[in-house]
C-alpha cells in the first residue's frame, strides 16, 4: 500500500517515487513531478495512491539520489505558501509571553483572545464554517526550500528559528476546486524577536524562507501526531522538544482552517498549488534559546519516515532598496 511519495533528482533527470508502509521506494514510470502526476490523478478521476501504485516499477535507493522538495510548481508564482497559527493546544503560551512582554499589560493579548476563540468555535460540526484563525503569507514557490537545503535568515533579520509543523498541499483543479494531495513535514520559519517588538510585526515576521521534507504523506493526517524537534550545533544537540499534532492536539479542524483559506476566490486560481502550513505550540525561542548561523535544524514525525534537515544560513548583506523613477 502506497503510503506518500518523493521527488527526487538523479543528475539531470527527475523523478517521483512512491513509499510503501514499510519504506520501500519504487520509481513510478513515466513521472517527473508530482504536480503531474496529481494532475493525471484528477483527471483519471483516481487517487493519487491508486494511480502510484498502477505506476510503480523498479525499487530506487533513495540515498543514492538528492532527494527534492515534494511539491513544485513549472512557475513558482503559481504557488501560495502560507500559514495560519495559535491552532494548537498551548500555542498561545509562547505568543503571549512575548506580547505581553512587549505590551507590559495585564489583560488578555490579542493572541490570547484569538487562541480562546479557537477553542471555543475551531472544530464546527461537519459542513459548518467555525471561527475564523490567525492567517498569514509566507510567499511564492521560490521560498520553498528542500531537504538538506540551507534555510537562509534575510541579512536584515533579528532572528532565525525554526517552527515544527505539518503543511496541507493542495492543487486547484479546471473548475476551481481545491484538491487536496497530501501533508507534509516542514520548518515554517520565522523571526521571533522582530516579531516580540511589535505583534503587528508578525507580517514582517513570516516574510521568511519555509523548508519542506522530503515526503508527500497520502491520505488522511494522524488524529494523534507526535515528533521531535531539535537543533544540532557542531555535530551535538543543543536543543530538543517534543512537538503535536493532528487534531486531537489542535484547537481548530483541518476542514476548518481549509476553509478559512479557500474561502477567498482568489485563492482558487486553477492550476496553482498551495502550501499552507497548520501552526506549532514548540518551539525553541520560547526556551529562551538562540540559534546561531550553522546549526541544523531536524523534524522528525511518524508516520513521515524521513525528517526535514536543513542548516542555517544567512542571505549577504545588501544596500537598502532603492526604487527608480520611470
């Protein structure tokens, strides 16, 4: 039984290849993306588990290939990757303590009131919309950053840390429906001490690369997911926590925040893919903890057999922008 699926290079060629409950990789014939191959997917009218195992051929060594991000588009302008946070039980914690620290007040914080207000109407009965979340943009497709890539901090920013999360990847079909592929592990990266200055900072915040694992999880996410997340530093782990997920660990549903995204039409553009990540209550700046340029971040969570590791960077720096008159 296929359980998700890689992109993968092997020199110049491309390819996608299908993993079994067991780990076992099998190239599928004929496919060099998953975005062609779920475009197949529809219009066979089939599931993309149905239509990878019709197409699984020869075993692959998936150690002997690099091993790509398991979405991309032709036109990185034809993918949103966004997000939406304070979805998961705890997830206000740390939020609050920095707004709070910010704001010096005693009252509720905003992020307070809208984590309360996710617990109180996140999870509508079946074919309801419940209370709308938190929602932000991260950017296109070329922020997308794949296994073992170095997740890069812009020259400009104050922090660099990760955020362990799972992401819904959809793609909007001929009739502007969206259609959901898949889950897949990522760091959604942020800059959480840009972000502590001003909580109307988040937007900035969020501005920032994302890096996805290698795996395209078919089917339905785990009610009950449970990972690691931790931070290597020359070879030794400086950091690690435990991190949920899944709805069992959430103050909204999956359907929920779905729908809170695709509600806008322009969100339903046939043929783009969407990236959306689900939002983290982990996370190591709320340990007081600092990243420093060269640590590795690592993900892990079953049933995703294989993590999301990339080492941190940072882009060189530049003049500020300077707009020219036409």
């Amino acid at each position: 039984m296929i359980r998700s699926l890689v992109q993968f290079a092997n020199g110049e060629a491309r390819g996608v290849a299908a993993l079994d409950a067991e780990g076992a990789a099998r190239r599928l014939e004929g496919v060099q993306s998953t975005l062609r191959l779920a475009q197949w997917a529809i219009t066979s009218h089939v599931s993309l588990a149905v239509l990878a195992e019709q197409l699984a051929r020869e075993p692959i060594d998936l150690a002997a290939v690099r091993l790509l991000a398991p979405i991309d588009h032709d036109d990185a302008a034809h993918t949103l990757v966004s997000g939406t946070g304070l979805t998961h039980l705890g997830s206000a914690e740390g939020r609050d303590k920095m707004h709070r620290a910010s704001q010096g007040e005693e009252n509720l914080t905003d992020s307070m009131k809208m984590f309360l207000m996710g617990v109180e109407g996140g999870k509508p009965p079946a074919g309801e919309a419940g209370v709308q979340p938190e929602w932000f943009y991260k950017g296109d497709g070329q922020i997308i950053v794949g296994p073992d890539e170095p997740l890069a901090m812009p020259h400009f920013a104050e922090d660099g840390s990760e955020e362990p999360e799972v992401a819904g990847v959809y793609l909007i079909d001929a009739d502007g429906e969206p259609v959901r592929l898949g889950f897949v592990l990522g760091n959604e990266f942020s800059d959480h001490v840009t972000e502590r200055g001003n909580y109307l900072w988040l937007a900035h915040s969020k501005l920032r690369a994302a890096a996805l694992g290698p795996e395209l999880l078919l089917g339905e996410l785990p009610e009950d997911l449970r990972g690691v997340s931790r931070i290597r530093r020359g070879g030794e782990v400086v950091w690690e926590k435990a991190f949920l997920s899944g709805e069992a660990n959430m103050s909204h549903s999956i359907a929920n925040l779905e729908h809170h995204h695709f509600k806008y039409a322009g969100f339903r553009r046939p043929g783009d893919v969407h990236v959306h990540f689900f939002g983290t209550a982990t996370l190591s700046f709320s340990d007081g903890f600092r990243t420093q340029e060269g640590d590795v971040f690592e993900i892990e969570a079953p049933p995703f057999r294989l993590p999301a590791r990339n080492p941190l960077a940072r882009t060189p720096a530049a003049a500020p922008v300077k707009v020219r008159r036409l």
